[in-house]
C-alpha cells in the first residue's frame, strides 16, 4: 500500500520527511535585519557552513551564517543518512596532478572525515541515532572482485575498522533479500538521522558564539579587500568569504554554479516494522548501498521504519508522486513488504561534479572568498571534512589537505544553465542501458 500524496513545491519549510517528523528540537533563528561586521561570513546553513563555522569559532574567529531557508534545508537534512567512508569517485585519476603521495592523501582523508563526524557527535553529545555498520552489495561478480580489492587497499592504509568480505552465500546475514551476489562489511561507516545532526551541530556553532540567520537569502556579494554580503533586510561586512550553498548556489555566483549540477534524489519511509520484520530485513541494523547507476540505498531508522532511498535524476524534473515511483524499487529489493504502508516521502537535490570530487577551494583573483560543494552522494563525511580544511586555510595553516583539493580543476558542465541537466540525463541513460545489457 503506498500513500499517493503529491509533493509540494518547495517553500521556506523544511521537507515534509520522516526527518522533520522526528526532529529533536525545534530551532529557530531570526532574519538578518541589522548591519553586522565579523571577520567570516558563511553562506549556506547545511553541513558545510555550520562544520565550517564550528572549526572557525574554535580557533577564535567571530563567525555569521547566513542560510536562505531553514537550517538543514537541503540536503543536509533530507539524505539517506548513511555515513560512509571515503572523497570522491576514483580518486586514482589525480595522480597527474596530485602525484602518488597526494592521492594517498586523498584516501587518508577520506577515512579521517567518518572520524570527524564521530568525534563531533560525542564532543556536542548530540542525538542523531548514531549506528555502526554498513555493507557495500555486489550486483554481479565483477562488484565483489572489486570489493575484496577496496579491502586489501584499506588495510594498506591502516584501516583500523572491522572489514568483511562476504559470499554469495553469507548475503542472508546481512540483507534479507536475493538480489545480491555478495557484500563488504565495513564497522567503520554506519547510519544517523541527518537532520538532528544538522540541528546539534547549530546549536553547537551557536554555543560557540556564531552568529545563525535563517530566512536570510544572499541577493548581492560586494568583493574587495574584504566582502559586503547583502540581504533583504541586512548586510554582513568581512574580511573574509565563505560560499557553502552546494547544490542551491544557483546564479549567486556563477563560476561555482556551472561547475555543480543538482540532481535529485529520492527516499521513502514505510510504517514501523516489527521487531521480526525489520530483522528479517536487515538482521545487522546496518545501512546498505548497492553498486548499479541508479544506485538503491537502504537501512532502518531508530523505529524500525524501512529507509529506502536512490533513483537519483539529472532531469531537474521530481516526479509527481515519489512513493509511486520509489515503492516499485523497494519491492525487487523486498518483495516481502507487498502489503506495507508507505508513510513518508521526500526528494531534494544533491550536487555533483563532473570528475566526483567535492570542490573545495577559493578564488585565485579573490583569495578571501572560499567555498566547498559538489560531494556527489558523499555529502555527510565529505562537508565535515570540508569544514575542517576551510578553517585550517583560513587561520593561516599551510600544506595542508586544502591544497590538494585547491589544486584539481573542474570543469563547468557544457550546455549553460539550461541545457547541462538535459545533456547528463541522456548520458546517464547510456550508461544504464549498458548495465542493463550487460555492457558495462
């Protein structure tokens, strides 16, 4: 049974998810409505900008984050929640650039920003349903011959989580279904509720001292020595910039806009499951993702609801009603849940890059102005990551991870504004029809 309820348009509020229903404080922070000067302004309430305003304000900076919506709007507080290691999508392609030692680098971080988001969830003793678990699922062979490969990397780099390779015949262990030809336990990555994060993690900045609007959309940037950051109603002065929009940057600044292209993506939510249902399901509580394009990706929530998520679109277009299209994905993955209710449904969009690795840089000919988007679907690790390098090149750190992510160019997608979205979805129609076909 799914419940056919159209989306709304997007508004000021947040998305009518399982997230918002359960949401663990209500927060709430006043427009902009005054003339302030600190020495950082960050635009964008997500996860980039509010981890970015925590590593500032520790170091003793004086902090304004300005969100245009809510805090934890867009896809920081309506993703899949799974938490997951690793940057970016085959990092082994900067190695012209970056060298052999500056891909390792690479890697290293990406463990190192799972660690990031654990040691800020037990400093801030923030409630957000933190668990450990997650298995990487193999569609065909070929997947799980690359998976005993990303093991034997990772212990190379001194992993120091639990890794599991599993067979074809150990699938049940993990996932009650028989779509998969084998798995990669990780108890290094795991799942959480993404909007209490986000909301811990503001009250947290807050603590801090920084200073949080919402309802606080950036209409104009006046750029110099330092930055006048116009709203409706007020002006932030700075000695320095920090763009953190992702996906929403829209036309605000166009050089970032080009280089990221919003994509949706898509969850539902059953109604609770028994004890017995949900560990039929997922006997480890672990989230799970497997490896085709339009990848599927899955876990439980704290009360027993079936998360399922994926179908991400390059078309700009949500489809009218998400429960419709996302049950019948759930169903080749769970037949059993034939005669379960669909609660919730919600979709946002994610940004991503042309070579999948989060752009974090600043501006040659505007060396205040900083930004970081573009983790395409690794948002939840990667924007801590984010936070933690922004603030280090800030204060003044040197050679640090920064640099090597301020070294990879990106390309700005062909077709403009309008035609960029178009011309992916009929590249990502290839390469769907050569999974489907065998071809890939």
């Amino acid at each position: 049974m799914s419940a056919r309820v159209r989306l709304p348009v997007h508004t000021d509020r947040h998305a009518p998810s399982y997230y918002t229903a359960t949401a663990n404080q209500a927060l709430s922070y006043p427009p902009l409505r005054d003339a302030l000067r600190v020495d950082v302004c960050i635009v964008g309430g997500g996860f980039s900008g509010l981890n970015t305003a925590i590593e500032l304000a520790e170091r003793g900076f004086s902090v304004a984050l300005l969100e245009a919506r809510q805090i934890g709007w867009g896809a920081s507080g309506r993703n899949g929640g799974q938490l997951i290691r690793g940057v970016g999508h085959g990092v082994e392609q900067f190695r012209p650039v970056l060298g052999e030692d500056g891909v390792r680098s690479l890697k290293l971080m990406g463990l190192e920003a799972v660690e990031i988001v654990r040691r800020r969830i037990e400093k801030h003793a923030i409630d957000c349903d933190l668990t450990w678990g997650y298995c990487d699922l193999a569609n065909k062979p070929a997947d799980l011959a690359g998976f005993a490969e990303d093991m034997a990397e990772l212990q190379g780099l001194g992993y120091r989580h639990p890794l599991r390779l599993l067979q074809p015949g150990e699938m049940h262990s993990v996932v009650g279904s028989d779509r998969y030809v084998g798995g990669l336990i990780d108890m290094g990555s795991g799942h959480l509720h993404p909007l209490n994060l986000a909301l811990g993690e503001a009250a947290a900045a807050a603590a801090l001292g920084v200073r949080l609007f919402e309802h606080s959309e950036v209409i104009r940037i006046e750029y110099g020595d330092g930055v006048k950051v116009h709203t409706e109603q007020g002006r932030v002065c700075a000695k320095t910039l920090v763009l953190a929009c992702n996906a929403y940057i829209n036309d605000l600044e166009p050089r970032l806009g080009g280089k990221v292209l919003p994509a949706g993506s898509y969850v539902i939510a059953t109604e609770p499951l028994s004890e017995d249902q949900a560990q039929a399901l997922i006997p480890q509580n672990m989230a799970l993702c497997d490896q085709r394009v339009a990848l599927d990706y899955y876990r439980l929530s704290a009360d027993r609801r079936l998360l399922f998520g994926g179908a991400c679109h390059y078309s700009g277009r949500d489809p009218a009603d998400i429960a419709a299209y996302m049950r019948p994905k759930m169903l080749k993955v769970f037949p059993q849940l034939e005669n379960t209710r669909i609660d919730y449904q919600w979709g946002g969009m994610i940004g991503i890059g042309a070579n999948r690795l989060p752009q974090i840089g600043r501006f040659a000919d505007r060396p205040n102005v900083y930004y970081a988007q573009a983790y395409s679907g690794h948002g939840l690790n990667a924007t801590h990551l984010a936070g933690k390098l922004l603030a280090e090149a800030i204060s003044g750190q040197q050679g640090g991870g920064f640099d090597l992510f301020d070294k990879v160019p990106h390309i700005t997608f062909p077709g403009g504004k309008r035609l960029r979205s178009p011309m992916l979805a009929l590249g990502m129609l290839w390469y769907r029809f050569k999974e489907a076909t065998g071809l890939a």
